[in-house]
C-alpha cells in the first residue's frame, strides 16, 4: 500500500516538475509571469484525448506533435502579445506586473474556447491501463510511462540547459540580461525562445497527464498554481529545486489524500508552501539574493 | 581603429556627457581620467550599445558606424566591454562564464587559442574553472571578466575602472595583464580614477569633467602635467 501511494505520488510529483521547469523558464528568464500557463496544459490534455479518440492515433505519437505546436503558438504569444509589453517596460518589475494582467486576460480566453467546445464535464480516455506488478504493488501502466517519459523529457531540458553552450546562455539571461548583451547573446530572441520552450514543457505534461488523470475544462488554474508554488518551494530560477519541490509535493498530496483525506490534500499543498516561505524563503535551493 | 565623435549623452533633463570626441588606435592603450559622476561610464556604455546615445553622435569601428546597433551586434563587430562592476555571470561557474565568452560567432573558430591565452594571463582560473563565480574575492572576479571579454576575440577592450576595489598589489598585476593583453595585439580604451598606474602603462589618455573632454595628451606628458598631477595625482588617491 505504501508503496503503490509513493509510486503514484512520485508520478504525480514527475509532471509537477516538469511543469514547474517549464514556468521557470518562462519566469526566470523571460520575466513573464505567465498565468495562463495551466490553460496550455489542459488544451494538449484535450489534444492527447482527440488524437486517441477521435483519430485513434497513440498518446505517444501527441507527445511528439503537441509540444512543437505548443512551442510554435507561445512563440507567437510571446512575439506578438508579450514583446510590446516587453519593449515598454521601463524595469522587469515593470514587466511582472503587466504580464500578469496580459496573461489573465488570456487565460479566459483559452479556457472560454475549451469550456465552449468540451463544456465543463470530466474526460479521460483508456490508454495502457494495464496493471502493473512491482515488488508487490500494483501501479497501472500508463502511470509508469507517464513517469519513465517525464524524467526523459526532464532530464534532457536539464543536460541541454547545463551542458551546451546555448543552454547555458538561456540560464545566463536568467542571471544577469544586460551583462548577457556583452557575450553577444540577443537577449530578446533568447526571452522568446525560453518562453517558447517552456509552453512546449507545459503541453509534454499536459499529454502525460492525460495518460492517467481525468480532466476537465477549468483545471488550467490548478496547474498554474501548483506550477507557482514548485517554482517558488524550489527557488526560482533553479531548475534542481523545481525538481525536488515538484516530487515533495506530489509525494505528500497523494499521502495525504489516500492516509488522512482526501479533502486536505490543498491544504497539504499550501501548508508545505507556507513553511518553506517561513524558513526559507529563497526556496529549498534558492540564494537568498538573486 | 575606434573613433567616437560628437557623443552626447542624457537622462531625463540631465547631459551626462556632452560632444565628447576620442579616438584609439589599433595597438594602443588609451585612458580616460575623470572624477566620479565625470561621465566615464555614460561614454563606454554609449559606444557599447548599451545607452542610446544622443543625435550627432558617431561612433566608428574600423569605419563601420556603430551607433543604433544592439550591443549583442557590436560584440559582434569586434569590441567587448568589461563594465562597472564587472558583470560577470556569479551564478554560473568561471568555465561557463568562459564559455559564454565565445558566444559571438566570431569567437568560435579561434575558442581553444583564446581561452589557452587567457588561462596563461590568469593561472588562477585555471585552478577554478568549476567554482561559481560569486565565491570568488573581488581580484578572481575581474579576471573573470576580462577573461570573458578576451574570449569574445574583441579588437577592441574597453574596461570600466577594472581596479576599483583591488588592493595595490592586485592593481599591479591587473595593469601588467592590461599590456600584456595590448601586446596580444588587441586595443585597449581602459577608463579610471587610478590616474598614476594607467597613465604608466597608456599609450594616451583624455581628461574629462562635467562630461566634457577637458584635455588630451600622450600619457607620458599628461602624467608631468602639474594640473593632471594636481588633480587626478594628489596624495589622497592611492596608487
Ligand atoms: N541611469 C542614469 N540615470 C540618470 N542619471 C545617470 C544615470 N547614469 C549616470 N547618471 C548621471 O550621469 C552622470 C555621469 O555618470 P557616470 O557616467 O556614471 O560617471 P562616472 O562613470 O564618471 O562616475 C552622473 O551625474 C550620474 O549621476
Ligand atoms: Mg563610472
């Protein structure tokens, strides 16, 4: 019992990490804080149930078209809507607070056209949902792919961010913008192109999560939240800590949900939250300057 | 060759720096001596893309105009800035801040050579090429920096008080990689305060006040100046 509640937990956390990943890039290095964030989840969720149901396609093969759409349309996002916003702003606080009401206007936006086409009702669809034994424990197998893709997809963004140069220089314009136009780097295209990476993130989990979760039309929020809640639990900007805060609070939703109730289980969240604001409030690997 | 001509600079209602002219040319090391608020950083920012500089202003690299060019473009063109407080990446580690150096694509084909060079220029990089650049005391920091300009292949240095903070033993190692670097072939247009140890190692210097340029001279005959000495050169600066 134990261990099937950790395993679902850490899957659970996987997909918080990944989502938490892709917010960083779009807040660390873009500046952007993106509210609208969750909605793209839920929008290749619903992507990933229309390639199963309706084109009887596999999942998997959404996961390799989704997320370069995803890319495409933040791209267009950032270039089109975001960028005068970036161009006018006199400070990046500036930026933060008119990105918010930028975002918030499309979060209705994307989540009116879904609850228009799908209304508000749950989906889910019934892939590889195959029981598992491991070591005792039962775990469907959709979850464990979900799993297995996210640290694939989670570790590839972490060895391409830390090990190439074009990586590196993504991070760079999270340390410092103005001494990364000294090394020649266009800080404006590497802005578009984190934001743009990190919709392509946010929709890779959105397809992993429709493997073994049900969705609806108004969880975009959900997602959004817990996204925030990682990114600042991790220190933001600090991809490690996205990763170990996302699997924390995976672990203790599903714990809390299946050993207390399952109604605590927000409560859970945001204690956990408040603690770490308290005690650290740079986040569990954050400096205390950034 | 640089030239700047008729470079003016202003924020808000205020002219930081007025029809200030300048040249250096390829092999020298020239210096810009001014007090603080002189406007010395208002002119290394404005020939480095990072302030717009006003009408009129001209700024040329080899004959290439440089002014409207994004500063990520004039990295490009061959001149690398070491600014302010050196600028450093204090997150990420010496050998990613080196690797960031030679982003410009003009730096990749001669990357191993340059960072041989700077490694020879400043050995103890070598020795922490995996600490994060924040841990390191203020003499490491701006061999980082310079290090990472060297290794963008700039034609042009241009550094912004490189020796604010150093201790005078540190000063003198920094002023001896400075020629050592011109000797490398690369240009040098070195701002500070520290008017007796750049004044050793330049070829020429400016003066420069309310942001105007106030004198001009061959380094050797500014450092004999009884006014140059009376003002940048009285006992209370160190040097
Ligand atoms: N970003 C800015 N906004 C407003 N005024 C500035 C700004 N930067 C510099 N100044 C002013 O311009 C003048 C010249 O500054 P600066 O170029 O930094 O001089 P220096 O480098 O010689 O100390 C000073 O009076 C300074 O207060
Ligand atoms: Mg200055």
């Amino acid at each position: 019992m134990l261990l099937e509640v950790t395993l679902s937990g850490v899957t659970l956390g996987g997909m918080y990490a990944l989502v938490a990943m892709g917010l960083t890039l779009q807040y660390g290095v873009a500046r952007i804080m993106n509210l609208s964030y969750g909605e793209l989840l839920i929008a290749a969720a619903f992507a990933a149930l229309w390639f199963y149901s309706g084109l009887a396609l596999s999942p998997l093969l959404g996961l390799l078209v989704v997320p370069p759409l995803a890319f495409a349309l933040s791209y267009a996002i950032y270039r089109i809507l975001l960028q005068p916003l970036v161009r006018r702003a006199k400070t990046r606080d500036a930026l933060e607070v008119d990105s918010i009401l930028a975002t918030f206007g499309l979060l209705f936006v994307i989540q009116g056209v879904m609850l228009a086409v799908f209304g508000g009702a749950y989906y889910s669809y019934s892939f590889l949902s195959i029981p598992l034994n491991i070591a005792g424990a039962t775990v469907a197998a959709n979850r464990l792919l979900a799993l297995v893709l996210a640290v694939v997809i989670g570790l590839g963004l972490y060895l391409a961010l830390t090990r190439t140069r074009l990586g590196t220089a993504v991070r760079a314009v999270a340390v410092d913008p103005v001494a990364a136009q000294l090394v020649a780097i266009d800080v404006r295209t590497a802005s578009a192109l984190a934001f743009a990476l990190g919709g392509a993130l946010v929709a890779a989990a959105g397809v992993l999560v429709s493997m073994f979760l049900t969705f609806n039309a108004n969880l975009g929020v959900v997602f959004t939240l817990k996204a925030l809640v990682v990114v600042i639990m991790g220190g933001v900007g600090n991809l490690l800590g996205a990763l170990i805060a996302g699997l924390i609070l995976g672990l203790v939703e599903n714990y809390v949900a299946v050993f207390i109730d399952p109604g605590l289980t927000l409560a859970a969240t945001y204690a956990i939250f408040l603690i770490v604001l308290l005690v650290r409030p740079q986040g569990l690997l954050g400096r205390s300057s950034r | 060759m640089l030239e700047v001509a008729h470079l003016s600079v202003q924020y808000g209602r205020h002219r930081a720096v007025d029809n200030v002219g300048l040249t250096v040319g390829a092999g020298e090391i020239v210096v810009v001596l001014g007090a603080n608020g002189a406007g010395k950083s208002s002119v290394l920012k404005a020939v480095a893309g990072l302030q717009r500089p006003g009408t009129g202003t001209r700024v040329t690299l080899g004959g290439r105009e440089l002014v409207g060019l994004p500063a990520h473009t004039i990295v490009e063109a061959g001149l690398a800035l070491v600014p302010e407080g050196r600028g450093i990446f204090g997150e990420l580690t010496v050998r990613e801040n080196l690797l960031l150096g030679a982003f410009a694509r003009r730096a990749r084909a001669d990357e191993d050579r340059n960072r041989a060079r700077v490694l020879a220029l400043f050995p103890r990089l070598a020795e922490r090429l995996e600490q994060t650049a924040r841990t390191m005391s203020g003499g490491e920091q701006q061999m980082v920096a310079i290090g990472r300009a060297l290794m963008s292949a700039p034609e042009f240095l241009l550094l912004d008080e490189p020796s604010l903070g150093l201790s005078p033993l540190l000063c003198g190692e920094l002023f001896r990689a400075l020629e050592r670097i011109r000797g490398d072939g690369i240009s040098v247009l070195l701002v500070e305060q520290n008017a007796k140890r750049s004044l050793a190692i330049a070829d020429r210097g400016y003066l420069i006040e309310n942001g105007r340029v106030v004198g001009a001279g061959r380094a050797a005959d500014l450092a004999r100046d009884p006014a140059v000495q009376r003002a940048y050169l009285g006992g209370t600066r160190q040097g």
